[in-house]
C-alpha cells in the first residue's frame, strides 16, 4: 500500500465517468478510438485509482502526461485567442459534435492533474520507461495494422489529423516507433527520474 489511500469519492466519481464514456465514445467514435494513447491513461488511471499501483501511474506519466499538458496548451490556448494553435483540440470546438460529446473529451483536462498528483503521492517507478514503451510497441503496430489511416490514431499514419505522403508509409511507421520512446518518453523519464528520486 503506498503512503495514502485514494478517497473513495473519486474512486466512484471517476469509475462513473468511465462507465458514462465508453459506451458514448464505442457508439460515436467506434472501438478504435480506445487505442488513442490518451484513452489508454484514462483507463490505467481509473484502474490506479482502485489498486493504487505506482508503476501503472509513472507509465502513464512518461508515456502520456507531457502530451495531454501540450493538449491542454491547445485547447486553452484556442479558448483564449478564438484561433486554433496546434489543431490537437481542434475536434472540441467542432458544433457537429453535440456538447455532451466534447464535454466527455474534458478528461484531457483533469487527467494530468490527477496523474500529478498521484505522483506527488506514490513517487515515479522509473522502470515505467520499459514497460510504457513495450505497451507503445504492441499498440502502434495493431492501430498501423488494424484501423483506418484517416483516422490517423496515435499519428501512426502522419503527424496531425491526416495521414502523410511525402515517404513511404512503412517507413514512416517505424520513425513513429522510435519516435515515441526517444522523443516523448526519454526526456519524460529523466524529468521524472530528477524530480521525483
């Protein structure tokens, strides 16, 4: 058990959440959509918040946390301005989608908080680093393989919302699988490892 327990509120509360999702976003969005690396946390989380396991939380740290900040950068960003920034949260100031729908996608806001403080609570396993790059290698190759490149999940077919042409498209898959663990996770990991050992 680590040094405090979760209350019990936002154990429900965000198990509830969850529940009210999954069906929404499995009719909307299709089932593919839960490979996005973003939905992914949301359901290590809500399985941390039960178990309080620190290596599921630091995974989701190195692997997603920095993402859903620059997210958040975006979605604020546009709010603030009334111009789109980097376009990530482009699909939550869409009007075709009903409010309810983007208002579901406000997870990306709570969900770093949550995961800095859980951090703040159990520390950061910096093993995480292996196990959330092994769970990136069996996810990239199944949406690469499996799901329709124009949607583009995880930018396993392009960075941003439509895939690229200007290499060939295998090559460019196997720059994303290294892009993620170099790029994205490294960097988290040592930032992690200096703040939190």
């Amino acid at each position: 058990m680590m040094g405090s327990t979760v209350p019990l509120w936002l154990q429900l509360s965000y198990t509830l959440f969850v529940v009210v999702l999954v069906p929404v976003y499995w009719v909307k969005y299709k089932p593919a959509n839960f490979l996005w690396f973003s939905d992914i946390a949301l359901f290590a989380i809500g399985i941390s918040l039960w178990t309080e396991s620190r290596m599921l939380v630091s995974m989701i740290a190195v692997g997603v946390l920095g993402l859903e900040i620059i997210w958040n950068i975006d979605y604020f960003g546009r709010l603030i301005r009334q111009k789109p920034l980097l376009g990530l949260s482009d699909y939550m100031f869409d009007s075709s989608k009903s409010l309810f729908l983007r208002g579901l996608s406000l997870f990306h806001v709570f969900l770093p908080a949550l995961v800095i403080w859980l951090l703040l609570e159990w520390g950061y396993n910096p093993k995480a680093i292996y196990w959330q790059t092994l769970l990136t290698w069996v996810v990239l190759p199944i949406v690469y393989l499996f799901t329709d490149p124009k949607e583009n999940i995880n930018w396993v077919f392009g960075p941003g919302n439509n895939p690229q042409t200007r290499i060939p498209e295998s090559l460019y898959f196997w720059i994303v699988m290294l892009f993620f663990p170099l790029f994205v996770f490294l960097p988290s990991h040592l930032l992690l490892t200096w703040l939190f050992q």
